[in-house]
C-alpha cells in the first residue's frame, strides 16, 4: 500500500514536468509571431492554459501523495516553506519552491482581468524560474536521480524549452516580418542634404505613395498624409 | 466583469445591445479576437483588428464574444454597453 503511494508521487511528478514543459513551450511559442504547426492563435492559447490546470492537478496529487509516504516524512508546511525538509532539504525545498511559484502563476492567471494586465505578466514571468527549478528539483531528489530513463525525459523537456525559445526569437518565424522592418519615414529623420527640391519630380498631392517606395525627401505631405500612408508596409519603423 | 456589462437598459425592456470594444493603448495586435469573431472583426495589414459593422454584438455571437474578451493577451477587448448604464445607487 505505501509502495503504491511512492509510485504514484513518482508518476505523478514526472507527468506534471513534462506537462510544465509543454506550457512553457506553448507560452512561449503564443508570444513569437507565427505559432507552430499552423495552430491558430486561440488554440495555442487554450492549450497553454488547459495544460496549466491539468499541471496543477497531478502536481496536487504529487504532493498529496508525498505527504502520506511514510519514508517521505513530510509535514504540511514542507509542502509551502521550501528548504526546511528533513530528506534531502535543497533539492526537495526547489520542488517546494517551483509548487509555490506555479500556485502564484496559475492563481493570478484565472485572477487576470481583476488584477490587470501588468500585475499579471510580472508574475506570470516567474515561469522562467519556476520551470528550471522544478526540472532541478525532478534530477535531484527521490528515487530516480540517476536513472537513464529520468535524465531522457530531462533532456527532451530541456530541448523542447530551448526549441520554443529558437523559434520565438527567430525574426524569420514572425507573421509580420515587415512589422519588425519598419522604417522611420525619412522626411522625419535630419535632412541629409541641404538640397530639397529635386527639380526632375514634379510632386502630386492626393496620390498615395507607393507600397515600399519611401517617399522622396522634398515631397510634400499628400493631403491624407497619416491616415493611410501610415498602414503601407515598408513606410515607417517601429521605435521600440 | 465589470458593472456596465451586465446593466439592462430597464426592466421589461430588450436587454442593452452590447458592443465591442478595443483598448487601442493595450491591444497587442496578436490577432486572436479576429480568429474567434470573425463575423465582427478581421485583421489589418499589421494584424491588429478591424471592425467590418460598427462592432454591435448580435445575441447570438455573444458567447464568442465573450470568449474573445476572455482570451484576449493583453486584456484589451471589452464588451460594453450601448448606451450608458442609468446612474444607480
Ligand atoms: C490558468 C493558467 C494560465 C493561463 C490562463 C495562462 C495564460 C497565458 C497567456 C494569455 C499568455 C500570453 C500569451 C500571449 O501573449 O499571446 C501566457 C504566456 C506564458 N505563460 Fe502562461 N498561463 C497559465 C499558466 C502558466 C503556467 C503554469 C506556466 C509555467 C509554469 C506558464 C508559462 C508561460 C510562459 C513561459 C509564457 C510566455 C511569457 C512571456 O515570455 O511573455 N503559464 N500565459
Ligand atoms: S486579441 Fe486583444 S491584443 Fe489581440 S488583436 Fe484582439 S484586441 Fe488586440
């Protein structure tokens, strides 16, 4: 019987990893500008958040489970006060640890729209955090640090985060390569030269420029300028 | 869910229509309202939303709507009220 609860806390933990990581990835992949395998974009999203909740619930069970295994010896605030365990206190306090973070993201996530946008992403941030320490927490304690089988199932996790993070930053993977690309309209930026009026152009209000085609220094603002010319691609850059 | 977005107009009346609201100051232009509206909304050139009415919430595109408000990424969709909710206590 009290094997049974040491297999399921093995399980259970190993399933609420590799389940963070697929959040981690998809959390990470709904921020870059194209999402994987032609998703769209709500999908990605839902995904993140239902894998979260079912995250939540084996790592419920994990801990559950744990505080019930005899060897373990754990006692209730073992379960919110990291490293002040008996067995093992640093690598069992990051499992500790990650379980507090990920109640903080999780909680403040379903409390998003009372807290506000910024409160929020500050703390859903915490994953960054949270994630590696429950990896370490997952090499380092119970039964299996050291097994082939655990450092596998490690090392596909890493290599997953790794890949999500490769594809967010990659500016080939934007939806809107030319968003990135903006330019700031040269007639905003210090004339170069003092020489403005270029004699062989006759200038034309009221035609829009072109698509890719900044317009000529000297030009004068078409009578729309702002309302559309601002939306053609290639035209301005985004100052971040 | 704020006040304004469960008012009726008054008792026995028609429910206030709602509409759609974008928060342009927050809107991050990742383009998932108009994949979960796309009766009401599509997408501009940069991916940021474009009303195709006046952004008037039929009752039957209320739950979508509701959803899209829910999932926006930078809680910048809101569902509001036509008219102005009658000042009450
Ligand atoms: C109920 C639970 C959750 C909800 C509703 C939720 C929702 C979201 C949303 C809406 C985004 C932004 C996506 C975008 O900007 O398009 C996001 C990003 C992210 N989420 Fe979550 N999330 C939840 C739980 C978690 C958990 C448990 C983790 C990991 C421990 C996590 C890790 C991430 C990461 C790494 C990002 C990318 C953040 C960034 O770099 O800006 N999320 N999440
Ligand atoms: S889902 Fe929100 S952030 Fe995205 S385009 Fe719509 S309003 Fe803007």
């Amino acid at each position: 019987m009290t094997d049974a609860l040491w297999y399921f806390a093995r399980g259970s933990g190993v399933v609420s990893l590799v389940l963070l990581t697929v959040v981690v990835a998809l959390g990470i992949g709904a921020r870059s500008g194209r999402t994987a395998f032609g998703l769209p974009r709500f999908a990605v999203n839902l995904l993140h958040r239902n894998a979260a909740l079912l995250a939540v619930v084996f790592l419920a069970g994990h801990v559950v489970s744990l505080l019930f295994d005899p060897y373990a010896q754990l006692r209730v605030f073992d379960l919110v006060l990291p490293f002040a365990g008996n067995y093992r206190p640093v690598w069992q306090g990051l499992g500790t640890l990650a379980f507090d973070l990920l109640l903080a993201i999780v909680i403040t996530s379903l409390l998003r729209k009372r807290l506000g946008a910024r409160v929020w992403r500050i703390v859903h941030w915490l994953a960054y955090l949270c994630w590696p320490v429950a990896l370490l927490h997952g090499l380092g304690t119970g039964s299996d640090n050291g097994t082939v089988w655990l450092w596998t199932i490690s090392a596909l996790c890493t290599l997953l985060v790794v890949a999500a993070v490769g594809w967010r930053l990659a500016p080939s993977f934007s939806r809107f390569p030319e968003r990135a690309r903006r330019h700031i309209n040269p007639r905003l930026l210090p004339a170069p030269t003092p020489a403005l009026t270029q004699p062989g152009t006759p200038s034309q209000p009221g035609t829009p420029p072109q698509p890719g085609t900044p317009p000529q220094p000297g030009t004068p603002p078409p009578a729309h300028f702002g309302a559309r010319a601002s939306a053609q691609p290639g035209s301005y850059e985004e100052v971040r | 869910m704020s006040h304004a977005e469960t008012t009726r107009i008054g008792r026995g009346q028609e429910p206030a229509s709602r509409r759609l609201h974008v928060d342009w100051t927050a809107c991050d232009g990742r383009g998932l309202c108009a994949e979960l509206l796309p009766e009401l909304l599509t997408e501009d050139d940069w991916g940021f939303p474009v009303a195709r009415g006046d952004m008037t919430v039929p009752p039957a595109l209320e739950p979508a709507a509701r959803q899209a408000v829910d999932r926006c990424p930078a809680l910048a969709l809101r569902l509001v009220s036509e008219r102005p909710a009658p000042a009450s206590s």
